[in-house]
C-alpha cells in the first residue's frame, strides 16, 4: 500500500513539473518581442520609423513656419492670405502629428 501511495505521488509530482514547466516554455516565448525577418526587433523598427518620420515632419514644420513668417514679414497691407491660411492649417496639422507620435505609448 506505502509503495502504490509513494508511487502516485511520484506520478502527480512529475506530471505537475511537466505541466509547469511546459506553462513557464509558454512564458517565455509570449515575453519575447517579435522579430523581422532580418532578425531586428519589430517594436526597435517601428520606433526607428516613427523617429524618421517625426525628423521629416519636424523639417517640413519649419520650413512652413519660415515662409510664414517671411510672408508676414514683406505683407505691408495687413490682410492676411488664403495662402498664409492653408500654411497656417498644414502647420496645425504636423505639429498634431509629432506631438501624436510622441504621446504614444
């Protein structure tokens, strides 16, 4: 009878290892952060991305900031243009950009 009981309890102890330990493989392969092709990380590539992205943008902002302000600057009549207008507006819209991207989590 005592071998039969250790026997069982052998038995439930190496199955609630092999059960354990095929949870913690489980784990383990979840924690990894997926991989390109080309073996970079995918988070690392799409951070890299957003950055060039934001550079871009960045660059574009201030060019459109300085014929702004230079068309402010040489306008005498005090009216504004539908031109400076849609400057203005494409302004908004990268500064709203950038600022999403880097607000993101």
């Amino acid at each position: 009878m005592r071998g039969v009981m250790k026997l069982r309890r052998t038995h439930l102890m190496a199955m609630m290892l092999a059960v354990m330990g095929v949870c913690g493989a489980a784990q383990q392969r979840e924690e990894q952060p997926p991989r390109l092709p080309d073996g970079r990380s995918q988070t690392e590539a799409i951070l890299k991305a957003d950055h060039e992205k934001m550079l871009k943008d960045a660059a574009e902002l201030l060019r459109l900031a300085e014929d702004l302000k230079m068309e402010l600057e040489t306008n005498d009549r005090h009216v504004v243009s539908v031109g400076m207008l849609k400057k203005t507006e494409e302004i908004e819209k990268l500064a709203k950009r950038i600022r999403s991207r880097l607000t993101r989590p």
